[in-house]
C-alpha cells in the first residue's frame, strides 16, 4: 500500500473518532512525499524514457 493511502486512513479514523467519542486518538497529519530510491529510478525512468520516444518521434509529426 502506498503512504498517501495510509495517511488518509488514519486521518480518517482519527476524524471519525473523535467526532464520535470526543477523545483526541492524535492530530491529523499533513500528506509529506518522501522520495524512496525505488520512485526515484521509477521516475527517472520514465522521465527518460518520454524524452527517448519524442526524440524518435519527433521527425514523424513535424515533417
């Protein structure tokens, strides 16, 4: 699972808690990205990847 998905669950419950009980279970959180290096190379790829196929393809629309 992805940590926005678990901030938003957690936000969630903390929100419905306490508008149910009234007990504070802990502030909801601001959604902070963190870069891991798994997405980096993942967004490295496919920023590379995109600069590659307009290159390639570049002649076929503006010819």
């Amino acid at each position: 699972m992805s940590q926005l998905y678990f901030n938003q669950t957690n936000n969630q419950f903390n929100g419905t808690t306490r508008g149910w009980t009234g007990q504070n279970t802990g502030g909801i959180k601001q959604f902070q990205f963190k870069m891991s290096p798994i997405t980096l190379g993942i967004t490295l790829f496919a920023g590379i990847s995109f600069l590659i196929t307009i290159i390639t393809y570049y002649p076929y629309f503006f010819s």
